[in-house]
C-alpha cells in the first residue's frame, strides 16, 4: 500500500520523523471529516449520493408531527422516505365509500417542504385491508373497487411521487399453485389477471412514477429463496411479455444477523435476471433482525448486525441497477420487529442504523462505508 492510500491519521502515525519539520498544509492529503461528523457530507444521504444511489426509510407519520428530534434525524440522513403504514387500504379507507388521506397528505407536505422524494406503499396487499373489506368485498365489485382505489390514491399524488409499490407480496410458492401466487384475497376476487389489472390503472393514474412489484424473502441462499426468485421471474417476466408497465423490482431486505444467514451467488443472478428484463431494483424494506444472536454482549450483538448489512449491502451493490435502499424505520425506538418476529426473549432488537437514543449504531457505518465502496457505475445504465 502507497501512503496514497493510507488516512491522513494512518500516515502521521507511521512516519512521524520524516514529517518531522514539515507544516501540515504541505501535505496534499485532505483531511477525513472528524468520525463523529454524521450530518451533511457524512450523513448516509449524501454517502449513498455519491454512488448513484438514494438512501432513505420508511417512516413513522404521527413521530414525525410529535417528535422534533425523529423528524431532524429523518430528514438530515434522507433523500427519499416511505409511509411505514400510512398509505396502506386500512388507514385510508374507514368505509368502502369513503377516503381518510390526513396521514397521507400530512407525509407528503414533510416530503415537499423538506424537497425529498417519496415512495407510495402500496397500492395492492393481501394484508392492511379494513375491517369492513371481507364482508364488503365480493366477486361483482372487486375490480370496480381495486380500480377506484388506484385511480384515487394514486392519482391524488400523481406527479409528485418517486415510484409506487404497486403490488406487494404476490407471490408465495407454498400456496401450492404453478404460476407461484400467493392465494391472497384479491387472486380469489379477481383470479391471477389482478396484478397486470393494477399495473395498468396505476400508470394511467401516475404516468411519472415508477412502478414497482414489492416482495419479501428472495433474498437468502435457502431453497425457499431460490424457489421465491424462481417464482418471481416468471411473474415479472409475463408481465414483461404482456407490455405490462413495470419499472422496478422491490426486494424487501428484511434480512437477518448469525451463521445461518448468508447472502450469496443466487440472490446476484437474480439481480442480474431483473436488470436483463430492464427493471431497476430497490432494497425497500431493509432491516436486519438479531433474534438469533445472544442478547449479550450488547457491543458484540451489534458488530454482528453491522457485519451483517456490510456482507449484504458489499455484495448486492455490486449490481448496477440497485439505485435506492430505504431501511424500514430508521431508529431503533420504532421498529416494527418488536412485534413481528420479535426476540424470543422479548428484548428490544438493535436492527437499525440508529439507537433509541437516535445515536448511530455500528450498522450506521457499515452502511456508511458500504456505500463508499460502491464500484464505479456507468453512467449509461
Ligand atoms: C409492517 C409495519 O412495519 C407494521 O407497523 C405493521 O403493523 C405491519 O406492516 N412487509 C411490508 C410492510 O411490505 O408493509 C410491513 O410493514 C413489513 C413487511
């Protein structure tokens, strides 16, 4: 290694006699930001820029109104964020004939105040429906209703949105059938065709946002994985072959620290199948789950969750199409791993890039430095 590529502190230290008597502005090496500068340039925002790449996550809307500090850390470290729940069919819709977007106006004037982009999520899911969609819900009024719903939702923010979750978590090869998916509610209202149904009603609703297919554990070398990815393409690629309009493929990232969690070769050959159907990925949804380390040491369980995004974000931003990467919740005083998938000895996971106290954690900079170590991208892509 050259002294070139040594840190400035690096190479006082290892030649302090040749610098003896030589003045520090002489030195041609710009000086690191100090480790605990965290904000502006060394905000992960401005990290990721660097590399092509938007960071943000998914937020919490009522925080944001009552917690100054969660909004400064929010918008300090975010270039584009996602209602964790706010734009889901519960919250907006009380009644089958009625709209309540407070929570989702309120996150999209944040949004355009502080000039970040946004994320809806999601448009179509098996879960988050109301309370009233079972009974109300039949064969007769599903597409009118699945339509509206587009039309209105998307339509009300239609050029002010980054891109759409359009259908989430489609696909689930457990359910037994050949085309891999899920036997969700709307697949029995509306039979397979109701994914390219809502393709298509999103783009005539938002021309301008891209339109995403969102789905959660393709990301691990397990068969299950492999069988997930397997089941994806097919969907994505008959789409594709049916000029459905789709632009990106959200990958949940809902991954987990310890051994038995490896992120490898079956997960970049599906990276590389999106980007030949010309499709941009997303890591939407990234959090790493630490219910399989001890709970103590404290200090080690967090190198082990940082570990964990460095191996997984080292490898999956190998691949030029990845352009975003929200994390799902960005402090670790709301996560929703505390409920889902929560430790089996019910202690708060520390699976996000900040503490309770909204202090970074080692995940922090692993993303951080991740993000630096990005290959070049060719800007023709
Ligand atoms: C979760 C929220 O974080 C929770 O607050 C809520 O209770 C349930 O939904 N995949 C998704 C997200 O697509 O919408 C889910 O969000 C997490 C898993």
């Amino acid at each position: 290694m050259t002294n070139h590529h040594l840190s400035r502190r690096a190479f006082l230290a290892s030649a302090p006699l040749a610098l003896a008597g030589c003045h520090r502005d002489l030195l041609s090496i710009p000086p690191p930001p100090p480790a605990q500068e965290i904000t502006g340039p060394g905000s992960l925002r401005q990290h990721a820029a660097q590399h092509i790449l938007l960071y943000g996550c998914a937020v919490n809307v009522k925080l944001l109104s009552t917690d100054p500090a969660y909004a400064d850390l929010v918008r300090t470290q975010s270039s584009i964020l996602v209602a964790e729940n706010a734009m889901k069919w519960g919250p907006l819709r009380p009644t089958p004939t009625t709209f309540n977007f407070d929570q989702a106006d309120a996150l999209v004037a944040f949004v355009e105040q502080n000039r970040l982009k946004l994320r809806g999520h999601n448009l179509l899911w098996h879960r988050a429906l109301p309370a009233w969609f079972a009974a109300y819900a039949n064969r007769a009024n599903a597409e009118q209703l699945m339509l509206q719903h587009i039309d209105q939702v998307a339509g009300r923010y239609a050029g002010r949105m980054h891109s759409w979750d359009v259908v989430n978590e489609a696909i689930l090869p457990s359910d037994g059938r050949s085309d891999g998916l899920r036997n969700s509610p709307w697949l029995q209202l509306l039979g397979p065709t109701y994914i390219e149904t809502a393709f298509r009603a999103a783009r005539a609703a938002d021309p301008q946002a891209l339109l995403t297919y969102n789905d959660y554990g393709i990301e691990g070398e397990d068969p299950a994985a492999q069988r997930k990815r397997d089941a994806v393409l097919l969907l994505l690629r008959r789409l594709k072959t049916r000029n459905v309009p789709i632009d990106a493929m959200g990958i949940q990232s809902h991954i987990s620290a310890g051994p038995r969690h490896v992120y490898g070769p079956g997960l970049m050959r599906f990276l590389a199948d999106l980007r030949e159907l010309d499709l941009q990925v997303f890591l939407t949804e990234l959090d790493v789950n630490d219910r399989d380390l001890p709970l103590k040491p404290t200090g080690a369980r967090d190198e082990a969750v940082a570990a964990t995004y460095r191996q997984y974000l080292d490898l999956v931003l190998r691949e030029p199409a990845v352009r975003v990467v929200l994390t799902w919740g960005i402090t670790d005083r709301a996560t929703w791993l505390n409920g889902e998938d929560a430790r089996a000895d019910h202690q708060p996971e520390r699976c996000l890039p900040f503490d309770r106290d909204y202090a970074p954690t080692p995940a922090f900079f692993a993303m951080r430095n991740s993000f630096d170590r990005r290959p070049a991208i060719r800007a023709a892509l």
